[in-house]
C-alpha cells in the first residue's frame, strides 16, 4: 500500500499498516460480508476466519453458506488413500456440521465426498431449502439417514450418491417418493470391470462389496423419478430388463450414462432410446476385452463387444 499523506507528512510503512488494519476492524458487518464473499471458500476457512473474532463471525453469517462446494479438491487424478480413512470423515464431517450451523435453514447446494451418517444427519434436520447433494465415494452413508434426507429435504433436484455402497434401492424409493421435483440422479459405481485405478487407494474389502441389484435400483427409479432428465448409472450391474423398465418410466430423459454397463447390448440400448423421445445423448459402455484377459467359456458374450462399440474404445 502507498504511504498516506496527510497533513504534509509522509508516514512510513508500519504506520500504512496500522492505517489499513484499523480500517477493516471499522468495517460494517454488512461491507465486510460483501467483501468476503468475493474470496474463495478455502481463502475463508483457512486464513481470514482466523484473524480474529469479528471475521470469523462474518465467514459464519449465512449468506456466505449457502453452498458447500468441495468437489474440486478431490481430483480423481490426485485421490490419495487418506481420503478414505476415519480421521479425514472426521475433518469432513465437522466442516460440513459447522456450514449447516452457520447457514441457518438457507443452505441449497451440498457437493462433498467421505462424509458420514453423523453429519447428513444434522442436515436432514437444518436443510430443508436444500436442493443440490452431492455426496461422492462415501462409505458410511447408509439407507438409513437417506431416509431422514428424504423426509427433511424434500426439495432436492439433483442427488449424486456415486460410490455409496451402503446405499440401496431401498433409499432411491424413498428420495423418489418424496422429492417430486427430482431431475437429475447419479448412481455410478467403481469399475468393477478393472479396479486397478483403485487398488492401494480404496479398501480392498470396499471394492470388493460393488452393489449386484442393478436391475432393482432401475425398478424404483422407472417407478418413482419419472420426471428425471439426467442419469448417470456407469458401471452398474442392470441389464436389458432394468434398462427397459427406466425407458418405460423415465420418458423426460435428455442425457443418459451407461459406460461400463457390461450386460447391455447396443440393441438393448437401441431399443430403450425409441421410447426416450427426449433424448439427447446416451453414453454407451464402449470397451474391448483382451481375449487373454478373460476366458472365452466364462465370459464368452465379451467376444460380441467387438461388433457392438466400435468409438471411443478404451482397454481394459
């Protein structure tokens, strides 16, 4: 900062700073929320919040918590096994408790990973404006508080629930049942097909519990979120029966995901999307199995792939 001149005198540099400091302690709460919330949620939380009492207080008013959006810390490039331990839940479960306090009933967009029942229970009680939850690669989120989540938060319209285990068809009935204006779900699991990329990052015995209901999570989502443009099911396990019972219930679809949907065909697919006339887009499970990798009498349908996705081939 340039040195202030008053009164004909030059001041010197400890004298701007002091200046300056005592210029934001006068600020109005109300100036100094507008000024806050020009900054990154990371720059509040881990340097101005921590000046001293009065910003603190203003990092926690609610107008500066109405969203919690951590998604771009978990690059899934750079995810590290320490994500996936109790003492880092613990850290994400005290931040998300404290932005729920501090939002006082107005938070509306949720995007976090490794949370826990402990904290999303806090929300379904405290968020009922709250309608974007994002809540990626979570392993102790059980049906249980979805249920609370359905109850409590009844306006949800995008529900991101990918790598959530312990999440069932059961918690889909109900979200469905009770959030009318839901139109966007992502249900993606971990590929199954090549869990190299997760070996060494995410328990063995969590890669090893991949949901196999894929064609009772198509059931309850054909029967209760009709109003769905946007799906994303990578890697799960339905077949052409569940696919075309979503074709049959979800007739608003825009934009549907199957990569990695091992046990749909390109006719299967082709079939569903007659009765999408919505549609837009559909990602296709476009892969080749290596003949060595897998036995031709076990997994002899993998020799029709070949035939059926012949762009964007990745190999396994």
């Amino acid at each position: 900062m340039d040195d202030v001149n008053e009164g004909g005198n030059n001041s010197t540099g400890t004298e701007s700073v002091q200046l300056a400091a005592a210029d934001w302690a006068e600020l109005t709460h109300e100036c100094l929320i507008n000024i806050l919330s020009r900054l990154s949620l990371e720059d509040r939380w881990r340097r101005v919040m921590r000046v001293c009492k009065a910003w603190h207080q203003a990092c926690a008013d609610p107008c500066l918590n109405s969203v919690l959006d951590l998604e771009h810390h978990f690059d899934p490039t750079s995810e590290l096994p320490r994500f996936w331990t109790p003492e880092f839940e613990r850290r994400i479960d005290n931040m998300l408790r404290s932005v729920v306090v501090w939002s006082a009933g107005f938070l509306t967009e949720i995007r976090i990973r490794h949370c826990s029942d402990r904290s999303l229970a806090l929300v379904a009680q405290r968020c009922p404006n709250l309608q974007i939850l994002s809540i990626k690669s979570c392993p102790h989120v059980t049906d249980t508080i979805m249920t609370e989540i359905a109850s409590g938060c009844p306006k949800i319209k995008e529900l991101n629930i990918s790598y959530c285990y312990e999440i069932s068809h059961k918690s889909l009935s109900i979200i469905g049942s009770h959030c009318p204006n839901m139109h966007t779900l992502k249900r993606n699991l971990m590929n199954w097909l090549d869990p190299s990329q997760h070996i060494g990052i995410v328990p063995d015995e969590y890669l090893n519990a991949c949901p196999q209901d894929g064609d009772s999570e198509a059931a309850v989502i054909s029967k209760y979120m009709p109003h769905l443009l946007h799906l994303e099911l990578r890697f799960s396990k339905l077949t052409a029966k569940g696919l075309a019972l979503i074709a049959e219930g979800c007739q608003n679809l825009e934009y549907v995901d199957l990569s990695g949907c091992a046990n749909v065909t390109s006719r299967d697919i082709a079939n569903a999307s007659s009765n999408l006339k919505r549609l837009k887009y559909v990602k296709k499970p476009n892969f080749y199995i290596p003949r060595s990798v897998f036995h031709t009498e076990r997994y002899g349908h993998w020799r029709l792939y070949d035939e059926r996705f012949q762009t964007d081939v990745f190999r396994i």
